[in-house]
C-alpha cells in the first residue's frame, strides 16, 4: 500500500459518525473513499477535470479527507479559480497540517497575489 492509502486509512476510523450517516458499513466506506480519491486522481492526469470533481466530490460526501480537499484545491487551481483552490487546500490543511506540499502552494500563491 501506498503512503496516501496509510494516512487515509488512519482518517477513516470505523467507528465515525459520518460514515454511519451514510449508510455503509465502515470498511465499504474506507474502501469507497479511497477508490474514488484514485479514480479522481486518475481522470486529473486526464485532464478530465469534470469527472474528477465529481469523484472527488463523492469521496467528500462520505468522509472529509485532506486529500480529498487537496485534490479539489488542484482541480479549481486548474481551472484558474485561487479563490477556491486557496479555500480547499485550507480544509486540507486543518484536517492534516504536517502536508508540506499543500502549505507551499498556498504560500505561492498568496505570494504572487502581493
């Protein structure tokens, strides 16, 4: 297993509230946020920007990741909206703020707004 699926396996504990809310059994859950955090990562390389929000988007639904708002951050970064990219990549960091990479974007970019 990759590093990603590690940290986002310890996000996703069994026992949260959010994933009874959505009605899957927590391993399902796990299984399914990270299926779709790839698949979105997938369409990305793609430049299929659409499909990969809306997978990213479903992956959100079920937990809140910081990858998961990394990777929306990338997307709207992409299509030139900073306003929203800066806001995600802000989730990403209150939900795991040793991601470095994620840090250095935002002070790139408040940077080039100066």
């Amino acid at each position: 297993e990759d590093s990603m699926s590690e940290d986002l396996k310890r996000q996703l504990e069994p026992n949260d509230t959010e994933l009874q809310k959505v009605g899957l059994p927590p391993e399902d859950a796990t299984d399914r946020v990270l299926s779709d955090i790839r698949k979105a990562q997938e369409a990305l390389y793609k430049n299929d920007l659409g499909n990969a929000e809306k997978l990213v988007r479903n992956s959100l639904g079920i937990k809140e990741t910081a990858e998961g708002f990394s990777l929306l951050g990338s997307i709207h970064y992409i299509r030139k909206d900073k306003a929203r990219a800066v806001d995600s990549w802000k989730r990403s960091l209150e939900l795991d703020p040793n991601n470095q990479d994620v840090r250095e974007m935002i002070f790139q970019i408040d940077r080039l707004e100066k």
